[in-house]
C-alpha cells in the first residue's frame, strides 16, 4: 500500500514517535513516498448517498446486499463488504443502515476492514497509533460530531454484536474517528466533491509550519509526497496540516483543534513569521515601528512591542482588535464594498502583510474574480481588472516566503496574478491605453509568471488538479507568446 523511497529511513523516538528521515542528500522534487489510501470515505457530515465503489453520487442499492449506494456506472464493490450484509453475519442488520445514517459508512468501512482477515494487517500502523480520549473528550465540537454522527447510530444499529471480536464500545469507536480524521487528506472525487483519503503513513508525518516536503493527490487517490527543498541526511521529513497564509495564532488554534498539537517550529517562534510580519501591528506611539510579539523561552506568546521605539502594545488589545475583525469579516458575507472599507480602515492599525489584511485582500481578489467571469461577454471594467491584478500580486511575496521551495501555493499565486494581468493589458491594448512598447513589456512579465508557475508544478501528477492547471498555464503561455512574436519585434 505504501512505497517508500530508498534514500529515506524509518527512525523513532520519544517526541515525535515512528517519523521519517532523509538516509542520503535529496534534491527537490524527488519522490520520497507513494501511498495508496486504506480507505476514502465522505465527510462525516455529508448526507449524499455516494457509490460505495467509484464515490460518485448515487441514487440506487447494491441488489445483493441492498445496504451500499451503487451508481449506474458501477455493478459491484468490495466482495467482504457486499457478503457481509448479504449472507454473511449482517444479514440481520436493518437495510436502511446507511440510508438513515451515511455518516457512519467511514468508520463501518474501518471496521470491516478490522474484520477481514486479508485487509487487517493493512490497519495495523493506523491501530497502533496512540489516541488520548481524555484529551478529545468533551473538546470543542469534533467528539459531539463523532458522537451524533457517527458513534450513536452505529452503536444502536446493534453491529457490535455482530463484531464480537472487535470488543467494540462507544470509546473504541471514538478512537477509531480521531484515528481516521487525523490521517486523512482532502481528495477530490469525480464529480468535484470533496472527501477523506485515510493515508496511514503519508497523513501522520510531524508537522512543521514551513513544510519540507509536497504532497501530491492524483484523480485516483494516489498520494505522492515529495520534497519541496534540498534535503541532507538526517533531516526530518515534515508535513504542514494548516492553511500557510494564517498568522501563528490562527495556525496554532487550528492546530490544537484538530490534532492536539502545540507546534513549536521555527516560524511559531519567530516573531516576525519568517519577515512576512503576517501577525506584526503598527506602533501607536511611533509613525514608522510596527510591534512584534514577544515569546517567552516556551514559545508562548505575550505582549507586543515596537521593533523602533520598544513601546509596548499589551496582548489583551491586540486580541480584542483580532476578534473585532473576524466579527466584522463574518459580518461582510461576501460584500465588496464593505471589504474595501474594512481594508481602508484596518490598514491603519496593521502591517500590510498581517494575515487579516491578506484575507481581506483575498476575499475580494475572489469576488472580482467571479465577476469577470460573470462579465467575460460584456465589457469588463478596466478599474476592477486592475484592483484584482494589484491585489493578486500584493499577495505574490508573501506566498513566496512562507512555503519555500516547490510551492503550490506560491504556483497558484502567480496563475491568479497572470490571468488577472493578461485580461488587463489585453484590454488595455486593444483600447489604445498601452502603446505596443508597453503591451510587450506586461507580456514579458506574464510570460515569466508563467514559466515559473510550471517550473514549481512540473513534479505533480499529470492527472491531478495541478496537472490539469499546469496544462492550462501552459495554454496560456501558448497566446502570451504569440503576442510577443507578433508585436515583440
Ligand atoms: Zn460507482
Ligand atoms: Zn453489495
Ligand atoms: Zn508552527
Ligand atoms: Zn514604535
């Protein structure tokens, strides 16, 4: 199920368990891990019925066992999956297992898998990995959504009985969700829904905010991972489970919701998040300083103070302000105008890299986005074609620093940057508002977005969501350079 790269060994110890390290020197992009999922299930909220074997949507039973969704496309899924209901010891369960309750068929796939013998050995690293149910219980939302999701239904379905092996209770089921949940990632099905491939070995490497490594999900769930930097033996193969552009507050609450984890890496205990300032405020009693926080020697963030004239800008206001914005986010739905003046306003209080700002900034980069698609018939207008395409490269450094090295974040920053530029000065040529000599200098610019976009894609699978905007780019490049042939001379 899993193919590790020759150059890479398995190593443990007491604080990061069983990880990975780098045997021999390894250049970027080198496959260090190819790993096939254990199982792919929806999410534990989803309330489509999907085929149990292709995970499309579905509207009809399996005839044999009449307990799993098939498609029209598919006639048959897994063989111990099917005979268990139809013949087999669950034959007494209630047909409507699944129909009343689809949430559970992640964790009824797991169990299944427990029982068969030929696919057990396959569940063992993900069963011997250590889960603290004290440490989840009553915790913020995730148990109550295992409980009423998935563990309650399955529970009163009366399958434990039928499982007796198992020895399986309301605590062995809950460790069997936080298991699933946080060795899954996020794949793309067929129809463009998403769901969770359960990856044992490739979703359970440590966690590092500035990630060395790239994970790459194919259309048939096939996980690649490789490395986004040059590696030297003994380095930790890290990946990163949080959104790149949050500011370490953000990432570091994701991070204790989802996986318990209180992260110390280098950029948690920068302060200034690797130059970005993505959480650095501006100083109220100098024009020029902006304040960093202060961490003590536990990485544990106090007060901020000014990096120019020392004053300090106490915590407790900084947070207040924090959660003033997100309200007045939340508050915006989807509104331009309201998040241009939140820009105009918050711009005067944080440094312009402050991951609020870059939200804001993003939010409306996507509503323009949406609108020019909406306006590709009529005329767009020029204004907001070129406040997306300010907007988009405002976000280009930062996208840089933060992933180092073969960046899909960074590839995808300059795609949104050169489609947003080459609408602009398309338009702007063909109204005479940028002479030739100009047009050829913005498209020499785009062209090299583009080649670097590829060159940072150029290891992810042809069939993959990045291979498919590799492919676009490339499109792309095509027209931009035929423009330079035409008019560069
Ligand atoms: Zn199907
Ligand atoms: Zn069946
Ligand atoms: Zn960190
Ligand atoms: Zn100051």
């Amino acid at each position: 199920m899993q193919d590790l790269s020759e150059n890479i060994q398995q190593v443990h110890n007491e604080k990061l368990g069983r990880h990975l390290v780098a045997g021999l020197p390894i250049e970027p992009g080198e496959t260090l891990l190819e790993e096939r999922p254990l199982l792919v299930t929806p999410h534990w909220e989803c309330g489509q019925l999907k085929c149990a074997q292709c995970l499309q949507e579905s509207y009809v039973m399996c005839r044999k066992c009449q307990v799993y969704p098939l498609c029209m496309d598919c006639s048959q899924h897994d063989d111990f999956e099917c005979e268990f209901f139809a013949s087999g010891a669950g034959k007494s369960i209630c047909k409507d297992l699944l129909v009343k309750n689809y949430g559970i068929c992640g964790l009824l796939r797991l169990l299944l898998l427990l029982e068969d013998p030929t696919t057990r050995p396959d569940c063992q690293v993900l069963m011997e990995w250590p889960v603290n149910l004290e440490d989840y219980r009553d915790g913020e939302g995730m148990w109550q959504e295992h409980e009423e999701q998935v563990v309650r239904p399955l529970m009163e379905s009366g399958i434990m009985e039928l499982l007796p092996s198992q020895q399986l209770t309301s605590d062995v089921l809950h460790a069997h969700c936080i298991r699933i949940d946080s060795h899954a990632f996020e794949v793309t099905a067929r129809d463009g829904d998403t769901l969770k491939g359960v990856f044992v070995c490739g979703a359970s490497l440590p966690h590092h905010c500035v990630p060395n490594t790239v994970v790459a999900l194919d259309e048939e769930f096939n996980m690649k991972l490789y490395a986004a930097v040059p590696l030297q033996p003994g380095d930790i193969i890290y990946n990163s489970y949080t959104n790149p552009l949050m500011g370490t507050s953000q990432r570091q609450h994701q991070l204790r919701l989802s996986r318990r984890l209180d992260c110390t890496c280098s950029r948690c205990q920068d302060p200034t998040e690797m130059g970005t300032h993505m959480s650095s405020m501006k100083c109220r009693e100098c024009a020029e300083g902006y304040a960093v926080c202060e961490m003590d020697a536990n990485g544990r963030m106090g007060d901020w103070r000014c990096l120019n004239c020392k004053s300090i800008l106490p915590a407790a206001s900084v947070h207040e302000l924090l959660a003033e914005v997100g309200g007045a986010l939340v508050d915006a739905r989807g509104d331009l105008q309201v998040y241009e003046s939140l820009l105009t306003q918050y711009r005067q209080l944080f440094h312009p890299n402050h991951f609020l700002l870059l939200d804001i900034k993003q939010n409306i980069a996507t509503i323009l986005r949406a609108a020019a698609l909406m306006n590709s018939v009529e005329q767009p207008c020029k204004k907001l074609l070129a406040r997306r395409a300010e907007l988009c490269s405002d976000l280009l450094p930062v996208c840089r620093a933060v992933v180092p090295g073969l960046s899909k974040l960074y590839a995808i920053g300059l795609f949104e940057y050169l489609i947003s530029l080459v609408e602009l000065i398309e338009l702007q040529f063909a109204e005479s508002d940028l002479d030739k000599k100009g047009y050829v200098g913005q498209l020499r610019i785009a062209s090299q977005a583009a080649k670097e976009a590829m060159e940072l894609l150029r290891f992810e699978p042809e069939n993959s969501a990045e291979g498919f905007l590799s492919e676009r780019i490339a499109m792309e490049l095509e027209r931009i350079e035929s423009d330079l042939m035409k008019y560069g001379r």
